[in-house]
C-alpha cells in the first residue's frame, strides 16, 4: 500500500542538526502555532542542543507529535547515548537503531520499519 502526498505533509523527516531543531519547534508546539499541522516526525542520528538557553525546550516531556528516531550504533560523530537523550524527550518514542555509524540507512529492514511508522501514522489519521 501506497502513501499518499497529503498525509507525507503532516510529518517532518530530519537528520543530525535538523532533528535537533525540530525536537524543539516540536516542544515550541504546546504553546505556540510552530507545526502546527504536524503529527509526527523522523529524526535520524538526532540530539538534544547542548545550549544552555535550549534546556527550555527539554524540561517538559515532547508529546505533541508521535516520534520515529533511527541512530546508528558505531555513530561517532553522534554516538547513541546522545540520541538516546533526546529521544527520552518525547513521550512514546518509537526507535530503530542500525549497525551502522553516521549516515541515514537505506537498507530493506530500516525503509520497511519507517514504511511501517508511515503506514501507522495513517491509519491514525484516518481514526481520528
């Protein structure tokens, strides 16, 4: 089964910083009008900013959108525990952890488990 181009729009795909910026317009979500058409995200290789300002953004569990976080475990430019921080952030992660280091992954197992994700974003969609 396909999906379609206007359910792709609701959801946002980021990699290395831009997961990290969109983590915190995802916790800007609860008050403010940043995404707000967005349900769900695709952070690959993310973590949370180490900006002492940005610590804001992480106090409060990130339960605006469902989440899909993909790292790599030989990741030496951003090891695992890093994304591992930042995905505790959100509420329900959802979590694919690859044998590779830094790089999106494009093997059968990670595209079939991110089809999976998008499939169930949705039907979720659709429910409500």
């Amino acid at each position: 089964s396909g999906i379609n181009a206007e359910y792709v729009s609701s959801g946002i795909n980021a990699e290395y910083g831009g997961a990290c910026l969109t983590s915190m317009l995802c916790s800007m979500k609860r008050t403010e009008t940043a995404l707000s058409d967005v349900s769900f995200v695709m952070l690959f290789n993310g973590f949370r900013s180490r900006i002492t300002k940005h610590d804001k953004y992480y106090t409060d569990m990130i339960d605006t959108v469902r989440s899909l976080h993909v790292c790599g475990q030989t990741d030496a430019v951003i090891p695992v525990e890093m994304s591992e921080k930042l995905l505790a952030s959100f509420q329900d992660p959802v979590k694919f952890l690859h044998p590779g280091g830094h790089f999106v992954p494009s093997s059968a197992p990670v595209r079939n488990f991110c089809k999976d994700f998008l499939l169930e974003q949705l039907k979720l969609k659709h429910s409500s």
